[in-house]
C-alpha cells in the first residue's frame, strides 16, 4: 500500500528524507522489521553528546511483544493512546542528567536525547518507516514499573511504524489530522542577525 505522504513544503531545499519526514496519527497496524528497528537504534547510537556522556537510554516494547507493547501503552497519556496503538513499536526515551564522569549535572543532557532521537527519526524516514514522538507520557507510572534508577528519568515516547490510510482512519478525527497543513514559521522570524528580533539580512 503506497505510504500517505505530507512532505514539507521548503523555501530552501534540504536533504530528501528530511523534507519526507512527519508524524503520523494513521499507522497501520504491522510489525516493523528487526533490522530496521535496530538500525534506528544504531542511528541514535551515533549522534553526539556533549563530552561524549551519550545520556541516552531506551526502553523498546514491540508489537510482537503484546504484553509488553500492552504495558508500555499504558504508560502514555488516553490521547496518545487512540492512536499509538497501532503503532508497530513504543520506545521510551530515559535520560541521565548527571555527567557519569563527575557526577556534576549535565545541562543538555536532554538537548542530547533529543539529538539521538532525531537520528532515530531520520534513519527511520530513510527506510520508509514513521516516527511520532510524544511528551504525553505518564512518566512517574513508567519511571516505577521499569524500576529505571534514581540517576536517570523517563523523558519521551515515540511512536514507531508505518503510516496508515488516513481514510481507514478509526476516528475521522485522527484522519483529517493526518491531511492538515504542517504550518511552519518563516526563517525570518526565527533567524536573527547583530540583536534580538533583528531579521538575518542576509535572508530577505
Ligand atoms: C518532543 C515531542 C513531543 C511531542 N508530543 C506529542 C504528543 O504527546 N502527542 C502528539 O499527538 N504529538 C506529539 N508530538 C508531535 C508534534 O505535535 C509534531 O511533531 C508537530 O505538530 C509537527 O508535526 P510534524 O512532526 O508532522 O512536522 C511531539 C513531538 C515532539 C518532537
């Protein structure tokens, strides 16, 4: 079945698989690949990480796994539940906010995380997979039921599959999401040049 497509619509060309990549609320309900899911991983393995400390840490529950895919489920918040469900395998990302070097606090710990779910992502676009990432997790319930250590903390979910059909939607809702506009704000306004608020000249 041909993958749903909501490509960005660029000023400025940028690599194909970034312009390529969105996050579904369709996904249709099928396994994703073991080889795949590892070379997300791997993907995620190999970002960069201030002084290396790679803070990253992921809890994996696959289709395959109903109970534990079932489990991890739970952990996510009702909205996100309705349509993670059909996902093809919930990740939790876990970070570490003290440098194990000198236990001193690591500021971007989760600038890093977020750096190495962004490989994830990407890696996954490339092999014709979907990411959906979510904020709406119940992380307390998560941060006991995997017994995860006082040093690190639950931080992310991600949804991880193929996109469905938005017109074999569940909830029409959900569909119609998956055809919205993806509204972006222009690099004008986010690109500054000499003081705050002075649009980059070099951009208009
Ligand atoms: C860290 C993070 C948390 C997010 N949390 C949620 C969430 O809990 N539920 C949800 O439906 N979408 C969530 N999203 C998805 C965003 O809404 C989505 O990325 C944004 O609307 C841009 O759409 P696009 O990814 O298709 O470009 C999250 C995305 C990120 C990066």
């Amino acid at each position: 079945m041909p993958q749903p497509a909501k490509h960005a619509e660029l000023d400025h060309p940028t690599l194909d698989v970034l312009a390529q990549r969105w996050s579904p609320y369709v996904f249709n309900p099928r396994p994703v690949e073991e080889e795949k899911l590892k070379s997300c991983l791997e993907a995620a393995r190999w970002a960069a990480s201030s002084y290396n400390e790679q803070p990253w840490t992921f809890l994996v529950a696959r289709r395959e796994e109903p109970e534990e895919f079932a489990e991890m489920l739970g952990f996510l918040v009702e909205a996100n539940q309705a349509w993670a469900k059909n996902a093809g395998v919930l990740l939790l990302t876990v970070v570490c906010r003290t440098f194990q070097r000198n236990n001193k606090p690591n500021r971007v710990a989760e600038h890093d995380v977020g750096l190495a779910a962004g490989n994830f992502t990407v890696q996954a676009t490339a092999l014709g997979l979907a990411v959906h990432q979510m904020a709406g997790v119940e992380l307390a319930k998560a941060k006991a039921a995997y017994q995860i250590p006082d040093t690190h903390d639950p931080y992310t979910g991600i949804a991880l599959g193929y996109a469905g059909d938005p017109a074999l939607a569940e909830e029409q809702k959900l569909g119609e999401r998956d055809q919205s506009p993806r509204p972006r704000k222009p690099l004008s306004e986010i690109v500054f040049q000499g003081r705050w608020g002075a649009t980059a000249k070099w951009l208009s």
